[in-house]
C-alpha cells in the first residue's frame, strides 16, 4: 500500500509517501510544498491544492494520512492552517483516497510508542524506521513521513473497528 503523509500549513506543507509491503517500511518521495510569503491568502490556497493533485497524480497513493490540528494560542494561524489543511483533503477526497486524520499525540504513540515523545525523538524514529541516512528537513517533512507511518500502523485496525475490513 502506497500513504501520502501530509503536515498541513500554508507557507510549508511536509509530504512524504511511503510503501507499506507487509510489516515493511519503504520511504518513496518526500519533500515540501512552500507557497510565497506576501503573496494573496487565496493564492497560497490554490498553488497548496494544485501542488497536492500533482504529487497525488505523479505517486499514486492508495490512502492520505494527515495530522489533525493542535489548536494554539495563535487563532489567526489555526484559521489559516486550517483553511490549507482544508483544500489538501480536498485534493485527495476529488481523487479518491480514504483519509486517515491523526492526532500529534497518536502519531507520537504509533513512531515512538509514547505519545509525550518530544519532537526530536519522534524524528529519529522516523529516521531509523524509514532507513534514511538523515532526518529530513525542514521538519514538516519528517512529520509528514511520521503521519504517514502512523497511518501505515493504524489502518488495518481503524477498518475494522469502522466495519471496513473483516477480521
């Protein structure tokens, strides 16, 4: 099965695609999306949605997994984070990819097996269960790699508690 990570924002989105081959890892592509600062909101929106169809016609993932926001004290950036995340589950939902939403904490459980692991321990991990010679940077890229190991730990489970798969 071939998952597209996604950690959502609007100046970087992370993307990581990996192949799940059994219990077996593989990275595929990873990278980031970067809208320009300054440019209109609107603007950023459709170049993050545009980028997002691409990598998803290129790659062909079988599923999206993506990090649901942790709200901070900065509202105007959760509204703006969120309108990005917004027009990415777009992108996959016109393509056809089921979504796997995951919680900081859940994809801190699922890569490190605790979900109060700090940030640097969580990009190891990803690191050492992806076989990378480094982690990869900017970090939304390694989170979105995390995301999707987490989906790649979660799915078979989630279909089942949902109905989807028989056990």
């Amino acid at each position: 099965m071939r998952i597209l990570g996604i950690d959502p924002g609007i100046a970087i989105v992370g993307f990581g695609f990996i192949d799940k081959v059994g219990s077996r890892l593989t990275p595929v592509q990873y990278g980031c999306i970067q809208t320009k600062a300054h440019t209109d909101h609107s603007t950023r929106l459709k170049d993050v949605y545009d980028s997002v169809v691409q990598l998803i016609e290129k790659y062909e993932p079988e599923a999206m997994a993506i990090e649901k926001l942790f709200f901070n004290r900065n509202v105007s950036t959760a509204l703006t984070v969120s309108e990005a995340r917004g027009v990415t589950i777009l992108a996959a939902v016109q393509k056809g990819l089921p979504i796997g939403e995951y919680t900081p904490m859940q994809v801190k459980q699922a890569v490190v097996g605790y979900g109060g692991a700090d940030k640097k321990q969580v990009q190891e991990m990803t690191r050492i269960l992806l076989k990378l010679s480094a982690v990869p940077k900017p970090d939304d890229v390694a989170d979105a790699l995390a995301v999707a190991i987490c989906h790649a730990h979660s799915y078979v489970l989630n279909d089942q508690i949902n109905g989807v798969l028989k056990r």
